[in-house]
C-alpha cells in the first residue's frame, strides 16, 4: 500500500463528459455516413470518454454515482448543445424532464455520501 493521497475522481469526469457530449453532437452532425470526418470524432469521444470513465471508477467513486453523473450531465449538455448547433427545440414537457434527470441525479449522490459514512470500513486485503 501507498502512503500518496488518492486522487480526485471529478477532472476525469468532467472530461468523459465534454467528450461523450462531443461524440454524440459529432454523431448528430456526420448526418449518417454522410461526413466521415465527424465520425473520427465519434469514435475518438466515445473511446476516450469510456476510459476515463474507467479512471474515474478505479479512483473510487461508485459506480452509480459516477454513472448517473456522467449521463444525466450529458443529456443536459447534449439536450442544450443540440439546441444551439443544430436548433433542436426542447419543450415544456422535455424541459421538465430534464429538470427530473438533475434532482434524480443530486439525489443519487446525496444518497451516496449518507451511505458511505454510515457503513463501516472493510479491512484491507495484502495482495
């Protein structure tokens, strides 16, 4: 065991995020196979955005919490972004159900900080 502090999950979070939202609008604006160019992005967000994904487990963070912040930060980005770029409107009924995703979302880590504090620590295994 080392005696380095761990390292925070949230950097390679966030920036799964930016490249899953990356990927997805890149998807969106290859028009099918129509722009093989934005495809490279597609491939190169969803890939980067999964392995830190996996950084960001292996650094700790459960794997609901990061999951459901990874995507519910995503289909807001991606929902607003798709807004924007290509003028995708949202209405009430969306709009609302984006609202739903965050506060499901917030108290899916609310939850996670409750319930880490209230189990106990596990001894450590020597490998």
């Amino acid at each position: 065991m080392t005696d380095r502090p761990r390292r925070s999950a949230w950097p390679p979070l966030l920036v799964a995020i930016a490249l899953e939202v990356m990927a997805t609008l890149s998807l969106r604006a290859a028009e099918g196979f129509t722009h093989p160019l934005w495809l490279i992005l597609v491939v190169i967000g969803y890939s980067g955005s999964l392995w830190l994904l996996s950084i960001v487990l292996d650094r700790g963070m459960p794997v609901g919490v990061a999951y459901g912040i990874w995507s519910a930060i995503g289909v807001v980005a991606t929902a607003v972004l798709g807004t924007v770029l290509f003028g995708e409107l949202l209405g009430p009924v969306q709009i609302i159900g984006v609202g739903v995703i965050v506060v499901g979302v917030l108290l899916v880590e609310l939850g996670s900080h409750t319930r880490e504090t209230a189990q106990p620590a596990l001894p450590e295994v020597a490998a």
